[in-house]
C-alpha cells in the first residue's frame, strides 16, 4: 500500500485497500414492507405496475373535449367523476364531466380545466380560459413505467423508499440479514457507566459512541464490554467475537508500543496490519482479518475513534452489508476565524456551519485536540482540510462536510 516517506499511509489508499478485499456477507431474507425500514436491498426492484395506474385527473374541475369548447358556448354537466368512482355515463357533445383530484379521466378527455378557471350556473359551466390539450392530467407510468427498474439492490430502505414501494402494491421485500458486530473496548482505565470511579479510571465512552453509530447503521451489535489488558482475556474476547459476528471492533491498544498485547494477539489469530493513518485525528488503525471475522481497530481517543468509525469504518460495513454507499457531500464554505493546522496530514476538524450573510461561514468548534469530546458534540461538520496545508487564515475558502445520518 502507498505509504509515504512519513511512513503515514493516506485515507484514500487505506480506504481503496480496505474495499478492495471485503465483499458482501449477508444472506438474503424476505420481510412484510413494515418490517423492512432501515434494511438494504437484495436485488433491484422493477416496478410490476405503472403508477400512476390510469391517467387522472390533477385538478378539482371539469374533464372537457377541445372540440365542445371550439363553439364559445357554455358546456352542460354530464355527471361527476370522484377518486374510486370513475364516471361512467354517456358523454354527449357540447358536454362536460364534473371531475375531482385523482379520479380517473373519462375515455375522449383532452384536458382538465380547474374549477377557479370556470363560472357554474347550475349545470351551466362556462370556462374563462382556453385549456391547453393534456393540462391537469396525471398520465398512465408518468411517474414510474410498469417494468423500469425502481430501485436498486443495495439502497438502504428509509421512510422515503417505504411509501414509494407501497405504491407499487409491493407487500413483501428481498432484503439482506443485519450485519453482526462485536465491539469491546480495551483498557485497565475504563470503567462502565453506573460504576464509581477510582483514581486514574475513565468512563469508558467510544463503546456507547460506536454502538450508536452501528444502531444507525442497522447492524445487529454484540457487546462485549470492557476488556483489561490482560491477554488470556482479550484472547478469549477475541475468539469469541471470530465465532459470534462478522465483524470485530475494538478502540483502544492499537498504539503503538501500549498496543503490545493486541499485536501479538492479533498476529497470533489472524492476519492484522497496524496503520499509521496520514489523518487527523486518528492516526493509529488496525484492519485485518480473524479466522472467521473481518477486524477493525479503532484508535483509543474518543474523537479519534468517532472520526476513523465515520470516515473508514463506515464504507467497509456498508460493503459487507451489501449497501451502495455514496460518499458525503462535501461544500465550499469561508471560514470566518483563523484555523491552526500543520502540513503532513488530512484535517477533520470539528467544524460550526451556519448561512452567513454572503453564503456559508465555518468556525471551529474550538480546541481540536483528539481527547476534547465537547469538540464533537457542538460541531455539525467537519472542516476537511487538505494534507499540506497550513495554518488557514480568516476569509479562505474550505472544504467542508456537512455530518450525515451516522452522527445525527
Ligand atoms: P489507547 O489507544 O488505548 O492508547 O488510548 C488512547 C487514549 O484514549 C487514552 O487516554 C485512553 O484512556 C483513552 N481511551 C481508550 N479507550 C477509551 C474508551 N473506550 N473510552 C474513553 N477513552 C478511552
Ligand atoms: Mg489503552
């Protein structure tokens, strides 16, 4: 892989080298459409009908022929045509059909003339203006042919996906099974939430921080704990996680030096490389494999570990779910207040965005250091600042990325 003479390996490459040996794990299952929110499809969706199903009518008015309005005259009312109750009758020249929103258009109807646009005297309807042929109506397929693919295998079902689906009469859809994943954090220093604190203990943070980020990522989580670093018992957490789930977090012992134990560990299971990371933060990584399990470790530091999970961790999941995956959108945007960095490596700073009065402006969200959490929790972006940059001054054009679903 592409490191460089800083022995920092790129985000780019260690993403590319990361996709490139992962493919989808998960099998394919069939659930009730209410069941399948948050799930991923198995296989492209064609549409089994054309929605809409017969050309109605967009308007509260009066289905009319071009030809009974050449005359001038007012036109007589035939009958009424309502959404469920087509109009059925006769349609006698010099004719109109009283018609409302989604009713299906009697056969011969050239255009719906909205009721504003017309005067009624009893069954009397004279129209004010001259309809233009096919206004007002909503064509047969005009917004999905019967037979065009829909939706993709791999498009994750969200409350957008659930109501088109349903249109289509789809009761029941391909989807694959959760992804499984084991997460523990490592540390002699961690204690749970809900446990006083000894001195020189932390709250252990990253566990409930990643188990977030996999419930939004619906993936079913097997948590492990808090592990010592004691190595008979991180084998055994290890081992377990290799049997149990497709994949295995950690954060936390991939340092190098303090990481000893999950090296040897890791080497002895499995096939692990440790990363140093040109990004900041989030130098030290670990990516490999187990005999079963796919391994990501994460850097110990909170904003770190957040960080490497969104910005690497993320791709690679969503490929062994069988997700497509769109990279975030990224902005242009001014930042209004200087902002420290040095060259050598890729920037996520914790970033502010807000509409200023000439477009968008960003601000830091203050000390950047890996270990300050409240840096994350009041940012709503990152602010991507390339590798060899500098120190950035007031009123430089940055990148910036708005934080997606994962962080939200
Ligand atoms: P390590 O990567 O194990 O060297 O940890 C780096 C820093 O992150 C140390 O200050 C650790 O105490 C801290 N840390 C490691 N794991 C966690 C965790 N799960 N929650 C909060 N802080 C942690
Ligand atoms: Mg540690």
């Amino acid at each position: 892989m592409g490191f460089d003479t800083s022995g920092l390996l790129p985000l780019s490459d260690a993403l590319q080298g990361m996709l490139e040996q992962l493919a989808c794990c998960c099998d394919t299952e069939q659930l009730p459409l209410p069941e399948a929110l948050g799930r991923i499809l198995a296989d492209d969706i064609a549409s089994p009908l054309s929605v809409p199903p017969f050309d109605n009518s967009a308007m509260d008015g009066y289905a009319v022929r071009l030809a009974d309005l050449a005359a001038g005259t007012p036109l007589i009312m035939a009958g009424k045509a309502f959404a469920g109750q087509p109009y059925q009758g006769e349609w006698p020249a010099g004719h109109c059909v009283r018609i409302m929103t989604g009713a299906p258009v009697p056969a011969g109807t050239d255009a719906v003339v909205m009721q504003e646009e017309t005067r009624a005297d009893g069954e009397r309807i004279t129209f004010l203006c001259q309809p233009v042929p096919g206004q007002n109506i909503r064509r047969a397929g005009s917004d999905m042919a019967k037979g065009a693919c829909v939706l993709g295998a791999g498009t994750r079902l969200t409350p957008r996906e659930m109501p088109l689906l349903a249109s289509l009469g789809i009761a029941t859809v391909s989807v694959r099974r959760p992804l499984r994943v084991a997460i523990f954090s490592t540390g002699d220093e961690l204690k749970p939430v809900g446990t006083p604190l000894a001195h020189g203990d932390i709250y252990d943070s990253n566990r409930y921080g990643v188990k977030a980020m996999l419930a939004r990522l619906g993936c079913d989580c097997l948590d492990l704990g808090i592990l010592p670093d004691n190595p008979d018992l991180l084998r055994a957490a290890f081992i377990r996680a290799d049997q149990e789930a497709d994949v295995l977090i950690t954060t936390g012992g991939v340092s190098v030096g303090e990481a000893d134990f999950t090296k040897q560990l890791l080497d002895e299971l499995g096939e692990i490389g440790f990363w140093k990371l040109a990004i900041k933060p989030g130098k030290p990584f670990a990516f490999g494999r187990l005999p079963h399990a796919w391994f990501f470790g994460l850097p110990g530091n909170p904003v770190s570990a957040m960080v490497t999970f969104d910005q690497l961790v993320q791709p690679a999941l969503a490929k062994l779910a069988g997700q497509r995956f769109e990279r975030p959108l990224q902005l242009q945007a001014v930042a209004a207040e200087p902002l420290k960095k040095s060259p050598g490596r890729l920037d996520f700073q914790r970033g502010i965005l807000c509409q200023g009065p000439s477009g968008l402006e960003v601000r830091s969200t203050g000390s950047q250091d890996s270990a300050v959490f409240s840096s994350l929790s009041r940012a709503n972006c990152y602010i991507v600042l390339e590798r060899e940059r500098g120190r950035v001054a007031a009123g430089e054009t940055v990148t910036v990325e708005p934080f997606g679903g994962l962080l939200l």
